[in-house]
C-alpha cells in the first residue's frame, strides 16, 4: 500500500486533500499591522461575564487595528455541548449588541465556523500528518489508558502515552490492517518528535517569555468520532483562519508546547499567543474563577434585569483589562470606550477580583453623561418591560419627564445618582403626584415652623423666573426675617432665638416636596412642580 492508500485508509470517505484547504482559505488581503483575532467559546451555556472579558480584548483589538474578530464555535466535545448552546451564544451576543465581522451568526468566506461541521478539514490535515510518518492509528482500549495513567500517577511519572507507552507508534502497515480487520477501534495519534529534555519559549504578549519542556507525548489529534481534539483544531483552524493573535484563557498556557509543535509539523506559522487570567471571586480563604453556575451577577441577565446596559459591563471590563482606562475614561468624559487604545503589556498577569461595587460606580459616571434624551429612551425600553406603571406615568408628559431627568445633569460635573435604570424611580417618583401620594410619609428629625411661613414664602416670595442665585438670596432674606438663623457662629452661640439655620428652611421644604432628606437641587424641583402642586404638599404635610 502507498503512503496515501494507507491514509485513506485509516481515514475514508474524506472529500478533499489538504491542498484543495490551503486554496480554498487563502491569506487575508491585509496589512502586517491589523489584528485577525477570534472568541472561541464552547456551547457550553450562555454568554456570562467571564465569557464577556474573554471576547473583550479578541473584539477590541481587532476594532482599534480596523482587523477582523471572528466567532468560532468550538463544539467538538459532544458530551460538555448544551441544548440550544450553539443558537444561544450567538443570540446572546446579537442581544447585547455585540457584533463580528465574521463567524457563527455573522458570515463570512473562511467558515464553516462550527467546529463540527470541519470534520472533514481536520481529517484532510491527519491524513497528511499519517502520509508523512507523524501520525499513526492508536488501538489503546480505555481500559489499557487507565491502567496507564494510574501505573504513571503512583510512580509520580509524567502522565500521557510517550516512549514506552506509546506502544503503537511503531506497527507496520500490516499490523495495524491486521488489527482492524479483527475489529479494534483505533484513533489517531500525533508521532511526537519532541524531547522533553528540550525547551521551547513561549513568547506570550501578556505574562512575557515562558520557558517550557518541549512536547513528547503522542497526543490524539483525531478521536473515535472521527472529530478532532481541541489541540488539533486549534492548529488547523488558525493557520486556516490566518488568525494573526490567539487571546485565549491561561488554562492553556501548559498546552503550548503542543501547539506550538503541531504548528511546526502541519508546516504552518504560528500566530502571536497572549494568555488572560481569569475574573477571579473570593469565597473565604479561597480565590477562585468567577463561576456562571455559582455567582448570579456573573449572570449577564442579572444587569439586563437591572437596567445596567452593556456598555456599562464593557467599560467595567476595559477597566480589569488595561490598568490605565479608569482614569483615561474619567479624565474624557467626551470620548468612548473605542477611542481608547488597548495594549497587552497593561493586562494583568493574574487574576483579578470581581468588584461589583467598581461597576456600580462606573455605571454612575456612564448614566451622568447620557442626556436627558438618551436616558429617557432608555428608561422607557426598559420601563416597559419591567415596570408598566412607571412606563406609563413617564410617558403622561414626556416633556415634564424629560425636564426632571434633565436636572443637574446638562452641566459641567453631572450628578451621579442613578447606577440602574431600576433605580431611577426611586429618585423621582416625588415628582409625579401620583406616586406622590402613594408613597408613605418618611419620618425623621426636622425643624419645623409655622405652616403660615411657608404658605408666605410660596405665595408671596417665590417667583418662577428667577435664576437660581435670586431664588436663593430670596429665600434666605425671607427665612431670617422669619426665625432663621443665617450666620453659624451666631446660631450655635444662641440657638434658643431661632427655630434653625437657613439650610433648615430648605431642608423643611425638601421633606414636603419629596419625603425624603437628600434630593437633588429644590430650585429645579419647586420650578417643575410648580407653585400650586405645591401648595397641596403643603396643606398635606400640614394636615
Ligand atoms: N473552546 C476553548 C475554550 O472554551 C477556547 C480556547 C481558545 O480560545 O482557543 O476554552
């Protein structure tokens, strides 16, 4: 039999040989400088936070060197694969507004992007690996594999079939006819021509240069399913997908060495490698990596039932992945997430620490710099999935609505209340009398004075035109004539003569307009409600 007899052989009814792949997916027509980069999750469950942070830097380097971020689907290990993952991962990341340029869900000339559906590539590859001595048909039972593996654990030997082990490796073509003509199975195993007393550096974008013992061990490449393991679909989809940098998480750092020798003997280049640590959480003593089984704000759904959009999530994770965004973000308040330039060597080495209390406050500053517009459409999208009632009472006067959530936010150092849209009705629902009047008064301490001051001070004093300076000189002239204090020194040297300062006056009619001892500015809520919504409050606070 020849070389080629034998391989189609081992590996029948494969359509096409190597070369007709190698024409087929041609270099990309781009420059030494953009990024060909690509997200490459299991179908093993929905996009989560962990998953989010590991597509970050694939799509952003990709973006900011105007290269291409794909999306493969590494769904080549059946039994981790849920129901509906394959459509779920695709949706999710349509949902959230994230896009590829290319991959499952998105198009493209260099797919399938379904790892399943390129059995037929990777066989092409293992049929040439076997043609040229450095791959063979493996007969190892389960059986023989654990025997193997339990000899090697209790010696304290590296584990994995190498030298010895590797029983196999050296059958003549008619052993191994003979053997499957008797029926065994057979996968196929890579021929290492590696020395473990050798070393091979990777040279990761991330953690720098690794030094590790070069590969000897006869990996599978092809399983009994006729699909290929991960190592192999790594080396045969990259090269093929001419990904210029693999960004995947550092659980794969071990493995270099076998890629970085399967690269070396399929004849291909190896792309540029950067390992990212995990979100990690800390569960007492113990730090581990954000689980989407066991922490529910790893959950993407968590935010989205929050009101916390996504972009909010990605300037979280742009802070985690380069140490320098935060202040960059903080110091612009006019620029985005995509004006800011991601570099590898300012992506942390270990673990970080999940810190919802960070996202919370970035969300602030993200919800203070959207206009009043931009938070109504939100609130509305969001109001009418998730609280009808609220929708409805926005929407009564848009423009009122508009104006409230306008308030001390077109200015130069925006509040920064709201972190959620689930939040944004516990900040304003004073301002509609219909909540108004459903919500229990609030009790705490508060000097009080004669009803007849304030209906003087509402009716005679306030005007609706004055600009905020007048409104306040005004009503700190009106309060001293009528019992406050507007000095502190002499206040606290004669308390007894006054019902309080100033600041208490205002602090009364903050507690009529809204039950509440912290608001946002009252200029702006006495205007809005204007002077006869507010004379109720008071004959109600009165009552
Ligand atoms: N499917 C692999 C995983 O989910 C991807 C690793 C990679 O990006 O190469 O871990």
């Amino acid at each position: 039999m020849t070389n080629e007899e034998y391989s189609n052989f081992l590996l029948p009814n494969v359509e096409h040989d190597w070369k007709y792949y190698e024409e087929k997916y041609p270099k990309r027509n781009i420059s030494e400088s953009q990024f060909v980069t690509r997200f490459a999750p299991s179908p093993t469950g929905f996009v989560h936070m962990g998953s989010l942070y590991a597509s970050f830097a694939d799509l952003q380097l990709a973006k900011q060197t105007n290269g291409i971020c794909i999306l493969r689907i590494e769904d080549t290990d059946g039994k981790r694969t849920v129901e509906n993952g394959v459509q779920g991962i695709i949706d999710d990341f349509k949902n959230l507004g994230i896009t590829f340029d290319e991959g499952m869900g998105f198009g493209g000339e260099y797919g399938p992007y379904l790892q399943s559906e390129r059995k037929d590539i990777y066989q092409a590859y293992a049929k040439k690996l076997i043609e040229e001595g450095l791959a063979y048909p493996c007969f190892a039972t389960p059986e023989y594999l654990d025997e193997i593996r339990e000899y090697q654990a209790h010696k304290k030997l590296r584990i994995g079939i190498y030298k010895k082990y590797a029983k196999d490796r050296d059958l003549s073509q008619e052993e191994v006819l003979e053997r499957i003509k008797n029926g065994e199975k057979y996968i196929i195993r890579l021929k290492s021509p590696g020395n473990f007393d050798n070393k091979v550096v990777l040279h990761d974008l991330i953690k720098g240069d690794i030094e590790m013992p070069e590969n000897d061990i006869d990996e599978v490449i092809i399983k009994s399913d006729g699909l290929p393991t991960y190592h192999f679909a790594h080396a045969i989809d990259d090269h093929l997908m001419h990904t210029t940098h693999v960004i995947r998480g550092d659980e794969w750092v071990s493995s270099y060495p076998i890629h970085e020798q399967l690269f070396k003997v399929l004849g291909f280049e190896l792309p540029k490698y950067a390992h990212i640590a995990p979100i990690t959480k800390k569960e007492g003593n113990i730090v581990r990596k954000l689980s989407k089984r066991k922490d529910e704000d790893a959950a993407i759904s968590y935010y989205v039932k929050k009101g916390i959009p996504t972009q909010v999530i990605r300037l979280y994770l742009a802070t985690i992945e380069n140490y320098d965004f935060e202040e960059w973000y903080t110091n612009n308040p006019d620029k985005t997430i995509d004006d800011f330039n991601f570099e590898f060597d300012k992506m942390p080495i270990g673990g970080t620490a999940f810190d919802i209390e960070k996202l919370m406050s970035i969300s602030k500053i993200y919800f203070s710099r959207l206009k009043n517009t931009e938070l109504f459409d939100m609130l509305d999208k969001y109001t009418e999935e998730y609280d009808v009632d609220f929708n409805k009472v926005i929407n009564e006067n848009k423009e009122y609505t508009l104006n409230i959530l306008n308030i001390e936010r077109d200015i130069e150092r925006p509040r920064k209340d709201i972190g959620a849209l689930d939040e944004v009705k516990s900040y304003f629902w004073y301002m509609y009398p219909t909540l108004f009047d459903e919500n229990n008064d609030v009790y705490f301490e508060i000097k009080s004075c004669d009803k007849n001051i304030v209906l003087d001070y509402i009716n005679n004093i306030y005007d609706k035109n004055d600009d905020q300076e007048k409104w306040f000189n005004k009503l700190k002239e009106f309060a001293s004539l009528n019992g406050y204090c507007s000095d502190k020194k002499e206040y606290k040297e004669n308390p007894d003569k006054y019902i309080g300062m100033v600041s208490d006056f205002c602090a009364l009619l903050r507690v009529i307009i809204c039950k509440k001892n912290q608001s946002p500015n009252i200029y702006y809520l006495i205007k809005y409600l204007g002077k006869e919504e507010l004379i109720k409050r008071i004959n109600k606070y009165y009552n």
